[in-house]
C-alpha cells in the first residue's frame, strides 16, 4: 500500500467496539468468527492506524456485569486505550438489544421503560465521559411501531424530546462537556422509527430546552434506505453547525441495512460527500459505522477497516484533483460567468429592488434555450474517478 493513503492521527478515523466487533452473525446464522474482547479490538484498531474506537455502555461492559466486573474491565480497557494510543470521542447507549426496550426506550408506552432507558443512559453518559467522549450518539433503533394501532405518534414524539431535554439538563448539571448527535434511521429492526431522516431531527432538535447542545450523527447508509442523497442531508446539517458525527458506511438502495465498506459501492456519491466533508474543512471523526462481510476471519476484518480508512483518502485525492482541475473549473465557472447588463443586483430585500424585479423583461426563451455542459462536466467528474484523469 503506497503511503500516501495510510491512515494518520489528524485524519481522525473512528471504529465502534460493534463494528470491528462484528462476529458475522446475521437473522438467517449465527457468528462465522470469533468474538473479539474489547482490549482485543482496541489491538487491533491500533494495529491498522486507528484513531479512535467508540463504543456502546454495552459493548464495554455486558449489562449483567456485577460492579466489581465492571471496574475491571473499565481498568483493563483504559490499559489497552494508553498502551496504543487510541482515544475515545464518542459514546452511546444500547437502548435496543434487551427486550425490555422491545417497544422502544424513550418512547415505551411503558413509563417504567422509559425512567429505566434514562437512569441506563445516564449511567452510560458517566462512563462515555470518563473515558474521554466529548459526543454522546442517540440512535433510536426501537423507537418506533410495527402498527400505528400500538403508539400515539403525538405522544411518543413528546416523549422522546422530554427524554432528550431531561438528559441534557443531567449532562449541564453535571458539568460534562458532551454534545448530544442524533442518528435518524427510516426503519429497521421497528416496520417504522420515529423521526426518520436527518431532516426530521433538525427540526426536532429546535424544539428542545438546550437546542446548541444537540446536533445530528447521519449516516450513509440510512439516508440511503430512505432514498434520499447523503450528502445533501449532510450539507444541510452542516449548515445549519449541526454536524457534530457522522456514520461513514455504504449502501445499495432499496436494500436491508448492509453496514457495508465505506467507500465499496456508490462510488460517485462517496466522491461528492468526501469532497464536501474537506471542502468545508469538517472538523470531527470520520467514524466508520460499518463491518465486515460475514465471509471474513479476523484478517477479514483487518481488510476491512483498513480498506475503509484508505478509500476515505483517496476520494479525498480525488477531491483535490478535482478541485485543481483546469478543464473542470472552468465549465463549473462558466455556468455562473454570463453577462448581467441591466439586470437589477440584489443583496437582499428592498422595495426599490422588488419594483425593479418585477418590471424586468427577461427574454425567458433565452434562459431556457441556454445548454449547461453537465454532461461534459460530469464525464470528466467520471473520468477524475476512473482514474484516467
Ligand atoms: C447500530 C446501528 C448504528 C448506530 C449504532 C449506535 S448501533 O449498529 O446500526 O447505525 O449508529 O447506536
Ligand atoms: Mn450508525
Ligand atoms: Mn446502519
């Protein structure tokens, strides 16, 4: 592998216990390799370059564990973390596995469920912050139904903001430095999740006692099952300076959640969402939310999350070639370069620039007739990306 696409500290690359955790289990198999411990799978993140691994309260600690249990493997975990460098950016809750949260954590129609989803978060929180997260991910896998029969949709959306609003007064009460990134999935385990899209939270996330506290985690693959363009959910969320996380993976549409390689299957739409994560400088982890094919062993995995890291470097090549591309530039110049004589300017608002507006004879036949060139602009995009260019 040349050098060039080795992973490095400032690139940030992020795994979660669960993701190189993975064992290849499947609804239809059980695991095809071994389970790895979590000082197994901080080795190994430190042997591929890794920066940092993530993890869920349960990942680290199995939610039967007695306290003495727990205080070793917290000791043996931070052992592994010193002995190889890698830190710890972000924590969450498993607030879907048990089946206790079988009709949702936040949003239960059980109000048992749902103090008990809040004391585990805040235990897991106090144990995201001890090991050094600075963002806290909320993934509602279970907040949904399988039939509207079940759930008032009113009610569990309250719900899950007076959860939200509860948690974060518990996290500036405590005096964590923790901002909360909210994960939209449209479906999968529940028939239907509750807000759905990355859109849906930055609405939702408005509504909240401690709105600056809270931002979004999209991810790949889930805008994907939803059809929508990922980047464009990401441009959103950046626009908003709600792009505290982000779930790098890939995805076919219309498919079950595949947790695929990033950078493995929509090639083009890869290319454009690195290319705006570095174009606009995005600052945090790029986490890969994603596992290995149930076909790997442990070298398998090794493949895979190095072969993850390394194609996040070279689309972000890519990026840049195509950013200095002299041909490219100047039709994406061109587009916008035409003559505006006589048109009235417009910086904003002003009664005066309305009457002028709407006193303008525009030759509509002329705008419409004009070619663009993305066509060509595009094949070239392709050819930067089949690597003739
Ligand atoms: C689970 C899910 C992911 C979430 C994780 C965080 S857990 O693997 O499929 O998308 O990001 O809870
Ligand atoms: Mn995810
Ligand atoms: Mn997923």
């Amino acid at each position: 592998m040349s050098d060039q696409y080795a992973p490095k500290p400032e690139h940030k690359f992020t795994f979660g216990l669960w993701t190189v955790g993975n064992p290849g289990r499947d609804p239809f198999g059980p695991p095809t390799r071994p389970h790895l411990s979590p000082v197994e799978i901080v080795q190994l993140l430190g042997e591929v370059g890794a920066y940092g691994v993530n993890f869920h309260d349960n990942d680290l600690v199995p939610i039967d564990a007695t306290p003495a249990q727990h205080d070793q493997i917290v000791k043996d975990f931070k052992k592994a973390l010193a002995d190889t460098g890698l830190k710890v950016p972000m924590a969450t809750t498993n607030l879907f596995s048990d089946p206790a949260f079988k009709d949702g954590a936040f949003t239960s129609n059980d109000p048992r469920v749902r103090a008990y989803a809040l004391s585990k978060t805040m235990k897991a929180m106090d144990l995201g912050v001890e090991l050094g997260a600075k963002v806290y991910v909320f993934w509602g896998g279970r907040e949904g139904v399988e039939t509207d029969a079940a759930k008032d949709a009113l009610e569990a959306g309250k719900r899950f903001r007076d959860a939200l609003n509860f948690l974060t007064h518990y996290a500036r009460d405590q005096k964590y430095d923790l901002k909360f990134a909210l994960e939209a999935k449209p479906n999968e385990p529940r028939h239907d999740i509750y807000l759905p899209t990355t859109g849906s939270f930055l609405g939702f996330i408005e509504t909240l006692d401690h709105p600056e506290m809270v931002g979004v985690n999209p991810e790949v693959a889930h805008e994907h099952m939803s059809g929508l363009n990922f980047m464009h959910a990401v441009a959103q969320a950046w626009d908003a300076g709600k792009l505290f996380h982000i779930d790098l993976n890939d995805q076919a549409f219309g498919r079950y959640d595949q947790d695929l390689r990033f950078g493995s299957h929509s090639i083009k739409s890869n290319f454009f969402l690195v290319k705006f994560l570095e174009d606009v400088g995005y600052p945090g982890m790029r986490h890969f939310d994603s596992h290995a094919y149930r076909t790997e062993d442990v070298e398998g995995v090794k493949d895979f999350a190095r072969g993850s890291m390394r194609s996040y470097l070279i689309y972000k090549e890519k990026a840049k070639r195509w950013n200095e591309d002299k041909e490219i530039q100047a039709l994406v110049k061109e587009v916008a370069d035409v003559p505006t004589d006589g048109l009235p300017a417009i910086d904003g608002y002003s009664k005066k620039t309305a009457d002028a507006l709407k006193g303008f004879a525009f030759d509509r036949i002329a705008l419409g007739a004009r070619g663009l060139q993305y066509e060509k602009l595009d094949q070239l995009t392709i050819e930067v990306l089949l690597g003739v260019r």
